[in-house]
C-alpha cells in the first residue's frame, strides 16, 4: 500500500502495518482454507492465541500495551482488522468481537473484575462476546425484553431473556449481556450492562446459524434462564447501559470500516489480476470500457473508505469520543462495508463463471462474506440515520 494512498497514516502506522501484516501472512494464512473449508473453531482459536501471546490484543489499551508502538490505540486496532478481513473475515469477527468485548470491560467495569476477565481476553487465552440483538430487537434496542433484576438477599444479579445473531455464542468465555434493569424509565433508558461469565447455571445456547458466508466464524442463541452473578459484574451503575453500548458501537463500527477495506482490497485485487491477465476478442479485458470504468469505480469507492475509517480511529486515538464521534464512525462503517459489497460483487462480475465457483480462487467466498457487513454492527439505514441525526440538529428523523 503507497503512502499516496494510506497518508493519514504516519511511520509508525505503515510499520505496524508490514509487521501485522508479515505476521498474519504465517499464523493466519495457512490456517484460513481450514476456517473456510472445515469450519475450524480450532484453527481460529490458534491465531487468537498467536495475536494474544505477542501482544497485538493489547493494542486499544495503552496502560497494558508493552510493545514499540508509541501511541497505541484504535488505528492500530483497525488495521489489524483490516490485514484480517483481507484473508478471512470469519476470523476477523472473532478477534472483533473479543475486543469489542475487552473495551467495555476495561473502560467500565471494577478493578477486581477487570483483572478476572479482561487479561485472558488480551492474552488470547479466551475469546469474548457481546449479547444485544434480541428476536424483538434489532437496530432498534429500546424494544430489549431482557429484564435484569437485584436480588438484595443475595446481593445478585438475576437475567432472564434470548440473544441472537451473537458471535461467539457458545465459544465465548465470558459475556457482556445487555438488560433492562428499570422497566419504569421511558424506552431506551433503564439499560445496564453485566459481564456473565461462561459456564452459569441457567445460560444455554439453543442454535448456531448457518449463514451464506463467514464460514468459521461460530454465531448462536444465548439464553439466560435465572442465570445469577455477583453485584460487582455490573459495569459502571444501573442504568448506564445505553451510554456504554454508544461508545463501544463507536468503537465497533470503526473496526468494522478497517474490515470492509480489508475484504474490499482482496476482491479489487483478484479484478485487478484477472482485468490484465484475461484476454478477449483480440484484447486484455481490462482494455474495454466497461471494465476500467469498474476498475476505476472499485479503485476511488476504497480510498474512500479508507480515508473515512482512519479519520475516525485518528480522532478516538486523540480524544473524541461519544456523540462527536457517532457520525464519523457511521460514516466509516457505512461506506466501507457498502464498499466491500460492491467490490466483491463487481469482482465475481468481471470473473464470470470462475466468480461463482469455488475452484477458481476466493472470489465467491468474497462475495458471501461481504454481504454480512452492511448488516452486523448496525445496518447501513441506522448509519445513515446516525449521519442524518448530526446534520439536521433541529429535526428528529422518522425511523
């Protein structure tokens, strides 16, 4: 990648970039047709270990952080979310999602806590999930029916409900699950959060979805049946739920834009190849109109999205976070992913039938995979909501 094209990233940046890079290219590379092909939880489990032992799932948190990055933070994050997705975004929803898990844990829950579960995540010695999405409840979380109530007797923590589409179900260690704890408080408020460890008495996982992409990647139900835990495996304070799943949102969506580069990269190189390799009608494809005009096309939608998703991991790595970085984050998960699908779709375009079959490269697994990104982490309609809530200040659009 030329420094024309990554230039809001510094030195330190790109070298970070060809060290992750290098190191993915011998941990996760040889493991990546295992993950796709055999749907290996093991091998995705191996790498999670190999990033955790070297330190790179540290990087978000700068007081743990022992390498030789000076400034660690959320830029760093993203490109190894990045490099990730561009050889398999099934495991780069593992590594997402454990992080996204590790954030809240550090930002928000107690010392004692924090150390229980916190230095496993980062050492890739256990993975994370995060349970929001509900059958009722979608990009729309003030519809949550999981009720969360204090037993004084006990001095516990009592939920009861069902989460789906959340990855990590059943492999995850520990869980931070989302719940009403004020039923009386107007929809949207009343929300807590509650770190729920694996192995609770009354947690179950009743399904794993089979999807059309991200083979690999283990996504299920979570069902909590009086499912009990300590006082102290709140994070934060009753009620401040809604407030701690905004600034991990923010986080999550900015990973999300380093994963849609990433897989927008790997489908614009099989066009790229294929566009000056592929010969018809006495010329290279990549010579007719219709096809350097997608090149083209393929070529700005990614520096843009590049652009938008480091500008938003540069301002959280220098301070902006909550509501002034909702906008900049929806818009790097937007066109990011929006981008991915794009590409990928234009790659198996200008293939023709080698795109749809499997024995003729990674175009089609590209193609299934991508599709789950304008989805996961809250739709492309919520971002462009996001966006449109910021610049029509004196307005409430209408869901």
């Amino acid at each position: 990648m030329s420094r024309v094209q990554d230039f809001i990233l510094d030195e330190e940046d790109r070298r970070f970039r060809a060290e992750i890079r290098d190191f993915l290219a011998r941990e996760l590379a040889p493991r990546a047709a295992a993950i796709e092909d055999d749907d290996s939880w093991d091998a995705v489990k191996a790498v999670v270990h190999a990033l955790g032992k070297a330190g790179y799932l540290k990087l978000m948190f700068r007081d743990l952080y022992r390498g030789w990055l000076t400034k660690p933070g959320l830029t760093h994050a993203t490109i190894l979310s990045e490099e990730a997705a561009a050889i398999n975004y099934a495991f780069e929803t593992t590594i997402g999602t454990a992080l996204s898990c590790a954030y809240p844990l550090h930002r928000y829950a107690k010392d004692e806590i924090r150390e229980r579960y916190l230095g496993d995540i980062i050492a890739g010695r256990t993975v994370g999930a995060i349970g929001v999405t509900e059958p009722s409840a979608g990009s729309d979380t003030s519809r949550l029916q999981t009720r969360i109530t204090f037993d004084e007797a006990r001095q516990e923590w009592v939920l009861n409900g069902l989460k789906r589409y959340i990855s990590n179900a059943s492999v995850a260690d520990v869980y931070i699950m989302y719940g009403i704890t004020d039923p009386g408080a107007p929809p949207g408020k009343g929300l807590s959060a509650i770190v729920v460890p694996a192995g609770r008495p009354g947690l179950s996982f009743p399904r794993r979805y089979t999807f059309m992409g991200r083979r690999g990647c283990v996504v299920g139900e979570v069902e909590m049946r009086d499912v009990r835990v300590p006082r102290d495996h709140i994070l934060g304070e009753p009620g401040q739920g809604t407030r701690i799943m905004v600034s991990m949102f923010n986080f999550e969506r900015t990973i999300l834009g380093g994963t849609g580069v990433g897989v927008s990269r790997s489908a614009f190189k099989i066009a790229q190849d294929h566009a000056q390799t592929r010969e018809v009608f006495g010329q290279k494809l990549g010579a007719k109109q219709l096809i350097w005009s997608t090149i083209a096309e393929m070529s700005w939608r990614i520096d843009a999205a590049e652009l938008l998703t480091y500008r938003a991991a540069k301002l959280y790595d220098a301070g902006i976070t909550g509501k002034e970085l909702a906008k900049p984050a929806a818009m790097a998960k937007l066109v990011a992913t929006e981008t991915a699908v794009y590409c990928a779709d234009k790659a198996v375009q200008i293939l023709g039938g080698d795109g749809i079959t499997k024995e003729y490269g990674r175009a089609e697994q590209l193609y299934r995979d991508a599709r789950a990104l304008p989805i996961v982490g809250g739709t492309s309609d919520m971002a462009r909501y996001l966006i449109a809530s910021t610049d029509l200040p004196t307005l409430k659009p209408n869901l």
